[in-house]
C-alpha cells in the first residue's frame, strides 16, 4: 500500500470521526476488519528515505543470470530493446552522475527517454521491480533477486561497478550517484518537512490548493516534448489502432498511411479488433505484444480444428503457444464476435 494510500484512509477515517459515526454503522456487519497478516502482504512499498526496504544485498554478476532467465524476453539482454516496452537504460552519462541532472533531457541529445533518465530515486527502482515484475509473475522475486536485478540496471547504466554489493544500507550510497537524482521538485504538498526555501525538502505538507504554481504563463498550443525517432515510429505498431476502451489513453499515428484510411472506415472486421482492444497486442503483420495475426495465420493453416482452437484462446486465454507471455481471457466479446474475429485471422487479415 503506498504512502497516498495509507494517507487517504487516514484522511477517511478521520472525516468520519469528525463527521458522524452514523456513516459507519450503516455497514455494521457487513466485512470483516483486515487482518495483520492481510494488511502486511500491502503493505511493501519502498520510500525515497528507504523505508520499507528489507534487507537482502545482491550484485550485477548475479543479476546478469537473473535478468536474462526473467527479463530480457521483454526488455533485451542490456535493457535496450524497444520491442516490447521502451529502453530502461541509455541517454546518460558520467557527467550527469555528477551533477545529478540529465542533460539528454534538454538538449534531447538521445532519441526517446528511457526510465534511467528519468527516475531520480533508486527506491523507485527496487519498490517497482519488487511489486510488478516480472510481469507474467509479479511479486515472485526474492529480495535478494530484487537487489541483483537493480544492481545489474544501474551497473549498465555505469551508476556503480559489477562487483558492488547491493544491499539495505550501500543503496544508499548509490542514491548519490543516480543521473536525475537532482531532477524532481520536492516542494509540494505530499513530501514532508521544512520549505526548500529554507533549507528543507517539501514544503512543510502544504497542499498547493489554489493552484497559483500552474496557472500562470500557460501554454497558448501543445508543443510536443519529445517524439520517437523515424527508425522507431512503427516499434509498437500503429499507436492509433491501439486505444484501450478504459483510460485516458491517446494514440498516435506511428503506421504507414495506409492504415490512417483503414482506421478511417476500411474492414470493419479491423474496426472490431480495434474496438475490442485486439490491437493492442497484436498487429496485422508485426509482432507488438503477442504474436502478428499473419503469423497465427500462417501458423495453424491447413488445421481442421483450427478455428475451434483459436476461438477457446481468445475467449478463456492462454499461455505457452507463443512464449511467456499471457494471452488473457477475453470475456467481453461476445461468442460470434470471437468467431468473426477468428475467421478474419485465418483469411488472412489485413490492414486496409
């Protein structure tokens, strides 16, 4: 349970106590209070000062072997690959170690922005390794996997040597050396102590309510950050084609022309895929997650059953086929939909 978390239920709590009891008896009986055990098993998140850390040590040589067994499939065998999720490592330097500021994040000397750049506390690093991977098992990892995993990043990062130990007192040392450590405001309301103005971190705990640190000198048009490089446009597919139907999410259109028309109103079995979400796993001819609907094709052609065996993966999931990674159940589309979509695949879909 993060600190947000536990600061809500706090907040809840006490807005109940101080509003009305009557709030609360109205469930009385229903539930159960959590147990300790319960509540532990949330409660493992990692804060910038450390704590919540467990003690455990490991080093890049043994994160190498770790990395390779549990990781690489995703993000490469040095944390470069852009085939699945963005590059972990990259973008910078020993002169950023030193100052603590990216400078790549400026000069946008390095082409996309990788998670070494950007993340300012090593605690980020074990706290989201720790909880989230890896991702077809997380929270498998020992704490000892945790510590060899993080040592290997920061050691291709050039952020410490192959052979430190990574353990619950050195990670500190190594927070000292991260590359954007200097590059994360503290002075907001959910960081505690005295004003940076004078001296401290954070502002004391007072939340900025009246907005008076964002609505000045604002933006007259949206002016792009960063944007994927040419080479790299269609790594993931076409992002357009791969809007979820829950979350803010956008799509940009990273494909070739041709399936800016076919988005427009080409296959309407195409427009189905994107609607169900198909597409954000899978493309018409590339790999993105899960394996090109070309591929699958060209994989059970000649089958008899294949139709029956492709309908009960999409709708009950699945997983060894294509590798590791999981094919979730696909609950929310309905039978026929399922048996269009399958049709479609081993007719040979296209893109237009």
């Amino acid at each position: 349970m993060s600190r947000f978390c536990k600061t809500l239920i706090v907040m809840a709590v006490a807005a109940g106590t101080a509003g009305s009891a009557l709030a609360f008896d109205r469930y009385q009986g229903i539930g159960r209070p959590a147990t300790a055990a319960e509540v532990q098993a949330w409660d493992i998140d990692v804060r910038p000062d450390f704590a919540g850390l467990p003690k455990g040590s490991g080093d890049a040589i043994r994160g190498m072997d770790i990395w390779e067994a549990q990781c690489a499939s995703c993000h490469g065998y040095f944390a470069e690959s852009n085939e699945v999720f963005t590059p972990l490592v990259g973008g910078t330097t020993k002169e950023d170690i030193k100052t603590g500021r990216v400078a790549a994040l400026v000069n946008d000397s390095f082409p996309q922005r990788t998670t070494m750049m950007k993340v300012p506390t090593v605690s980020t690093l074990w706290d989201y390794i720790n909880r989230a991977m890896p991702w077809t098992a997380p929270k498998s990892l020992s704490a000892d996997e945790v510590y060899s995993l993080v040592a290997f990043l920061l050691n291709l990062a050039e952020v410490i040597p192959e052979d430190f130990e990574l353990n619950q007192d050195s990670i500190r040392e190594v927070q000292e050396r991260m590359p954007n450590r200097n590059g994360m405001t503290t002075d907001h309301g959910m960081w505690p102590g005295a004003s940076a103005s004078k001296g401290g971190i954070g502002n004391g705990g007072k939340p900025d309510v009246k907005a008076t640190a964002c609505m000045r000198d604002c933006k007259k048009e949206v002016v792009l950050a960063s944007a994927l490089p040419e080479h790299a446009q269609d790594a993931h597919g076409n992002l357009a084609e791969q809007n979820r139907p829950v979350g803010g999410v956008r799509g940009v259109q990273t494909g070739a022309p041709a399936a800016e028309g076919a988005q427009a109103g080409g296959d309407p079995l195409l427009a189905l895929a994107t609607e169900k979400g198909c597409m954000a796993c899978h493309g018409v001819a590339n790999k993105i997650v899960g394996p090109g609907y070309n591929e699958i094709a060209a994989k059970y052609k000649g089958q008899a059953d294949a139709a029956a065996s492709l309908f009960e993966k999409v709708k009950n999931g699945g997983q060894g086929t294509w590798g590791a990674i999981p094919m979730p159940p696909q609950g929310h589309v309905k039978d026929d939909e399922i048996k269009q979509l399958v049709q479609w695949i081993m007719s040979g879909a296209k893109a237009q």
